[in-house]
C-alpha cells in the first residue's frame, strides 16, 4: 500500500516537471515571466542591442508609448471603416461612392500614424549618436524584429 502512494506521488511530479520542460507549465513555462515576446522585451532588446544610454532609453520608451497610444485610438476608427465596407458589400448594387468614401477614411486614418512616427523617429533619431543610427539602420535592413533576439 505504501507503495502505491510512493509510486503515484512520483508520477505526479514527474508529469510536473515534463510540463514545465516543454514550457506548459505556468506563465511562459520554464522561461520565466521576464522572457517575454511582446514589444516591452523587444524594446528592451533592442535598448541593449545598441547600446542606449538612459536618457536615450526614456526617450525611446515615451515615442514608443505615443505611437501605440495612437495606433490603439486609431483602431476604432478602422473597425468602423470596416463596418463601413460591410455596409456598402451588403447593398444590391455596390456604391463606387460609398467605397471611395471608405478608402478615403482609411487613407486619413494612415496618414494620421504616418505623420505620428514621422514625428516620433525625428525625436529618436536626434538622441542617438552616428554609430547607434547605423546599427538601428542595420537592424532594420536585416528585418527588424529577428535580428535584436
């Protein structure tokens, strides 16, 4: 009988510990919840990457916050372009005007967070010294978020 409860005690940690091995087990498994993959562990990646010193860190992490602030803002006026679109597929006949009208939205819609990282990258890029703009250059022309792991 003692055993049996040995045996099953044993089974339930060797399962536990498989889980966590092949990352099933608790947040991010054995990676820990600092590894991450979102854009907080890719900025910060990217911040040892070049070599950014604290200022130039805040900056990058304020332009970064901006530009999802507005990205985040915009995407409610998106899905009501696509609402938009809906409406105009599910008329009898299909309304070139409504369709222009729904591209135009769009079309300020991108214009707006063109304009919006325009500004941010000026800000960035009068932070960073000559070699720090060569290897964020560098980064990106190798495809941006592959090249920081």
């Amino acid at each position: 009988m003692f055993g049996f409860v040995i045996g099953t005690v044993c089974l339930f940690l060797l399962i536990g510990v498989l889980r966590r091995r092949h990352g099933y087990g608790g947040w991010r498994g054995h990676l820990g919840p600092r590894a991450g993959f979102g854009p907080r562990a890719f900025l910060r990646r990217l911040l040892r990457r070049i070599d950014a010193t604290p200022a130039q860190e805040k900056v990058f992490r304020d332009e970064a916050a901006t530009l999802l602030d507005s990205a985040h803002g915009l995407r409610g006026e998106l899905k009501a372009s696509g609402r938009d679109l809906a409406v105009a597929l599910r008329d009898e006949t299909l309304d070139r005007k409504k369709l222009e009208s729904v591209y135009r939205k769009q079309d300020e819609i991108l214009a707006s967070l063109r304009a919006r990282l325009s500004d941010s990258l000026g800000r960035v890029h009068s932070t960073l010294d000559a070699r720090q703009r060569n290897e964020l250059a560098d980064l990106l022309e190798r495809g941006g978020r592959s090249a920081c792991w």
